[in-house]
C-alpha cells in the first residue's frame, strides 16, 4: 500500500517501512564513517528498537562488531495496518547485521516482566554465555510491578507548585501557554516505579545470579538533566525524581557487581526529538529553540552521533572513563555549553507564534518527528506501494 503519515495529537499512527530502513542505514553508514570502536563483544540493549537504544545496538554491531540481544515492546504489521517504527527499524537492522555475519537476535516483549527477562536469559544462555555491556534505554508510560503486580503510570507533573510557561504544538506552529499542576497522590512514586532504577537493578540480579555477566561487564542506562528553564517540569519535577531515583541506582548495581568487577554508568544525554520527548510540554519549544544555535554553532547531534561518542570518547576510550562530581558520565556537554543556553534562553523569552519559525528551527524539529516513523528520507519513493507486512529474521 501507499503509506502516508497519519497524525493524531503527539503520535504518528503509520510508520513507513522502507523509511525506517533508510534511517537504520544512515545510521549504519554514519558509524562505519567514524571507524571501528574497541568495545564490548556481547551486547544486550533494553529498549532497542528506537531513539538512543537503537543507536546503541547500531553503534555495537557495527562500531565493534558485537553480537547483539535486543528487547524491545513494538508492534507488529497486519495486513493493511503498518507496525510500529521499532518494529521496522529491528527488522531492517538484523536484516543489514546478517548480511555482515553478525549475530542479531529480538525479543518483543515487556521488558519489565519476568516472562521476558525469562525468555531473554535463556538465549543469552543458548547463544552468547556471557554478557559484557547491557545498555538499559527503556522509556515506557507505564509498568507492571512483576513482583506485586501492581500497575504504575508515570506522570510529567511539577512537584509543589503548579508550573506555567510556554510550549509550541509543533504541528501547528501555535506557541501557547500551558500551566501543569503539581504531582498529587502517589503521582511520584508511580513516576519513580515506571522510570527510576528498579526494572534496571531487577535485569541485572537476574543476568548476575545466573552467571551471564562477564568478568567486568558494564551496564550504561540513560539520564537527562536540562536548563533551568525546564527544571520544574523536567528535573525538579515527577520525571527528574524518576531519574534521580535512575543515578542514584547506579551505585546499587555497581555495588553488586564488585565481585565480577563489574560496573553500572548513568550517562547524561542531550534533548532529541524521540516518541518519548515529543510528548512532554514545553520541551518541544526548548528544542527547536535548541536545535536551532546547536546548529549555527556546528554542535549538534542526534541519537546516533550521541551514542558514538559516548563509545567511543567516553565508555572505550582506552582509559579512565570520564564523569561529573556525582559519578555520571556527560554527553550534554555541548547542549549544556554557557554560550549555548544564554542565547538559547534569550530566545526563549522572544519565542511567540510569529517569531518561532524564524528564531526557532521549528522545520527541524518536525522534520525529526516524523524521521522517527520512517517518514521525508531522501531516497525512499514515498509515492511507490510499499509492503506493510515486514518480518524480523529472529522473530518466528
Ligand atoms: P524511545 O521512546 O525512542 O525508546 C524507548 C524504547 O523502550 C523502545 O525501544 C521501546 O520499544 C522500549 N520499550 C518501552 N516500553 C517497553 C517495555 N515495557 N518493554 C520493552 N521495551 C519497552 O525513547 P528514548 O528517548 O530513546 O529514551 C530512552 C532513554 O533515554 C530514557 O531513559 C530517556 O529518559 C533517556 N533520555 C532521553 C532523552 C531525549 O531527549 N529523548 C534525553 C536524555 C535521556
Ligand atoms: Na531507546
């Protein structure tokens, strides 16, 4: 069928799969560009399947030509219904990685069940032995405590008082005013439930007590600190409690790994457009303010160009891995640049309806938005009948 973008509030509901076949192959040609990587062999990346988990998974295969597990929660095609874009992207990437003989194998799943991390260390068990990176890249809405099978939804709320301030919808252009109101309830703890540690620290007990981390192993999961313009919604708020939860585990599963030598990193990454941040207030109006000076000053980098160097600069370097004051590792050093957030905060005040297209670099913004569901790829015929119904070679 023809495959079209079709919008509805924040979510794209077509994903093209020729499109996001294109974007895997970029981000493969981007990775081969920038040469090989002296780093881990046998990978698991939890959340694999988009935004900075993909990236993960791509820059393993094909940096350093490591045997990759995915998991990841996506949707498959049914005939006349398109799958979600984790779904093509996974099958476009184990298709490109056998065709270089590497080993690539996808679980679809919820990862924050005990079936699937079932299912997953009787693979690793089966085909690698052991395992020396996990990335942990989950971003979900909600999650079901497998142990008290409680249901928890995460909420993007301000902690205290409520918290107004402008946003854009970036379909529209319309910048606007939005107020949040504080968390109430049990509004943090299920925040913290959903995207703190928990699920994180749960993985690693379950690979570590059936002995499939290697001698050293390393587990990366990712983190987002932010300016103080979206502190209050974003740091200081329901997420920013989830995240501190995040960093703070970090030294927990360090802890536990102290007798394989083991270590755990929070890595500290920059704002990109992904499913996940797109539905967060305000923050689309940060990024194209954003995007737009990272840009004029030559700096700025998507998932892909992110997790290179966080490989390749900071986790293999050949030495001391590097990290800030609380023992996280830093790749939003640029974005967090003084000169940077000065004229992106200036900005900020100047941004309306009128303005933003040109101070903002709002066509950029969307044109990541719908990248992320394989849509305005050059090279790919829009216009030609495309096959929704798309397999992932391990997937039977
Ligand atoms: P994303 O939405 O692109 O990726 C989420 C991944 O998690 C997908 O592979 C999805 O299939 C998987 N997933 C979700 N629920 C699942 C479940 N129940 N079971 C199995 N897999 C599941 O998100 P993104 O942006 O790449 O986020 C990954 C991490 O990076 C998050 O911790 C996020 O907070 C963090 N981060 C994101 C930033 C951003 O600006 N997008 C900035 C800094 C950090
Ligand atoms: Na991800």
């Amino acid at each position: 069928m023809i495959i079209e973008p079709r919008m509805r509030g924040f979510i794209c509901l077509t994903a093209h799969p020729k499109g996001c076949e294109q974007n895997v192959k970029n981000q493969i040609e981007y990775i081969k560009s920038k040469g090989a990587i002296a780093g881990a062999k046998k990978v698991l990346v939890i959340g694999a399947s988009t935004g900075f988990g993909l990236a993960s998974r791509i820059t393993s295969a094909f940096g350093s030509n490591a045997s990759t597990i995915g998991v990841f929660f996506e949707k498959p095609p049914v005939e006349g219904k398109t799958a979600s874009p984790g779904w093509y992207n996974s099958a476009a990437f184990e298709k490109e990685a056998h065709k270089a003989g590497i080993y690539a194998k996808s679980i679809n799943g919820d990862a924050f069940s005990n079936e699937i991390k079932r299912e997953t260390l009787d693979l690793i068990k089966a085909d690698l032995g052991q395992i020396d990176l996990v990335i942990y890249s989950l971003a979900s809405p909600v999650r079901v405590n497998p142990t008290t099978g409680v249901t928890h939804r995460s909420v993007l709320k301000p902690i205290g008082q409520t918290y107004t301030n402008k946003t854009v919808d970036f379909h529209t252009g319309k910048v606007s005013e939005v107020s949040i109101a504080p968390a109430d309830g049990d509004d943090i703890e299920n925040t913290v439930a959903v995207m703190g540690g928990e699920d994180w620290a749960m993985w690693i007990d379950a690979l570590k007590s059936e002995n499939l981390l290697a001698e050293g192993a390393t587990t990366v999961a990712y983190s987002y600190i932010g300016p103080s313009l979206t502190e209050a919604v974003y740091r200081k708020g329901t997420i920013g409690r989830a995240k501190d939860h995040l960093e703070a585990t970090a030294f927990t599963i360090t802890d536990s790994l102290k007798s394989i030598g083991g270590k755990a990193y929070v890595s500290v990454n920059k704002a990109l457009v992904t499913q996940a941040s797109s539905a967060i207030p305000v923050i689309p109006l940060y990024i194209s303010l954003l995007y737009k000076i990272m840009k004029e000053e030559g700096v700025h980098e998507g998932c892909i160009e992110q997790i290179q160097r966080l490989f390749n600069d900071r986790l293999y370097n050949g030495s001391e891995v590097p990290t800030d004051d609380k023992g996280r590792i830093r790749i939003d050093d640029w974005e967090m640049r003084d000169d940077i957030q000065a004229k992106v905060a200036k900005l900020w005040l100047e941004a309306d309806t009128e303005t933003l297209p040109a101070l903002g670099d709002l066509a950029g913004y969307r044109n990541d938005f719908l990248n992320l569901f394989g849509f305005e790829f050059a090279g790919v015929d829009y216009n030609a009948e495309a096959d929704e119904v798309v397999a992932i070679e391990s997937i039977k």
